[in-house]
C-alpha cells in the first residue's frame, strides 16, 4: 500500500440481520484515499453510500446490523480492530460525518457555536474562552457573516 493512502476500504461487507432474512446493504465495498484527495460516492438512493460511511464511524447499530467482512485501514490500522474508546478519539477529531438529518443530529436548544465548541473540548485541550475563539475562526473560515 502506498504511503499517502489514508484510507483504504477493502471487500467492506456491512450486513443487517432482520426478521425476513439478512440485507446485504454493503456487500464487498472497495476503495482508496490518498492525502489531499476528495472522494464522492454517487449511488441511488438505497445504494448503501450512508451504510458504508457508517461502517467507517463504526456507527451501525448492532443489532440488526454488522461488519462482517473486510477491512478498513486508516492511516495503517484496522478500524474493525479499535476499541469503542479509541473510536471516540477518532471520531469527531480524524473522521468526522455531517449526518444528513439536522433535527435528529443537531440539539435546537443550544447555539451552533456551543456544539462547536463541545467538540473542540472533547478533543482539544482547551477551556471554554480558547474553544469559543477557535469556534469563532472555524465560522469565519466557511464564510459565516459575522460568526
Ligand atoms: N437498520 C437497518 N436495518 C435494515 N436495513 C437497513 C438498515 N439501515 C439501512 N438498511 C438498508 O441498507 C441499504 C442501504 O441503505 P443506505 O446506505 O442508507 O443507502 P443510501 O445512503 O445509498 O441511500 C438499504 O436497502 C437500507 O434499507
Ligand atoms: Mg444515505
């Protein structure tokens, strides 16, 4: 494998095991990931682009659904090998999802900068002043007006 592969899916098989019988919604996935690339998966709806992103957060819910085949290396190590602790320091920090349903992923109650914020302290050292300016510098990059 080349060096500046950063992920590196290879035969990702991710099953649900439901009452009438097993749906294969990803059944032998393959792809790669250099540095600096940008990949988009294009695929009708119910193709399994949501499960196979999913599968790299390992997000799928268990049961009904698991990986049972294949690997997922990411920066040189298998993901299916990672504890769900180790998990967390990966997501949200190297591997991050902007999941398509804001009600169901974003909480209304609070402001878009205090759920910025929450991630950059779980993952950052930092206290509350320092990751509000870093929130603040994130807006300002994607061109908020008046972050
Ligand atoms: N929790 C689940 N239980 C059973 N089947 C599921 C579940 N989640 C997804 N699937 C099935 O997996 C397949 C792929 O779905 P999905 O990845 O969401 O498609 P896409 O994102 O490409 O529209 C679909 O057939 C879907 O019904
Ligand atoms: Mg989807």
């Amino acid at each position: 494998m080349s060096k500046d592969v950063i992920l590196d899916v290879n035969e990702l098989q991710t099953h649900f095991f439901v009452e009438k019988g097993v749906v294969k919604a990803v059944d032998g996935v393959s792809f790669q990931i250099k540095k600096g690339e940008t990949l988009g998966i294009v695929g009708e709806s119910g193709s399994g682009k949501s499960v196979t992103s999913t599968s790299i957060m390992r997000l799928i819910p268990d049961p009904p659904g698991k990986i049972v085949g294949g690997e997922m290396n990411f920066k040189g190590e298998n993901l299916l090998d990672k504890s769900e602790a180790e998990m967390r320091k990966i997501r949200g920090n190297e591997i991050s999802m902007i999941f398509q349903e804001p009600m169901t992923s974003l909480n209304p109650v609070y402001t878009v900068g205090n759920q910025i914020m929450e991630t950059i302290r779980l993952h950052q050292d930092v206290n509350k002043e320092e990751a509000l300016k870093r929130a603040v510098t994130m807006l300002e990059k994607v061109g908020i007006p008046s972050p």
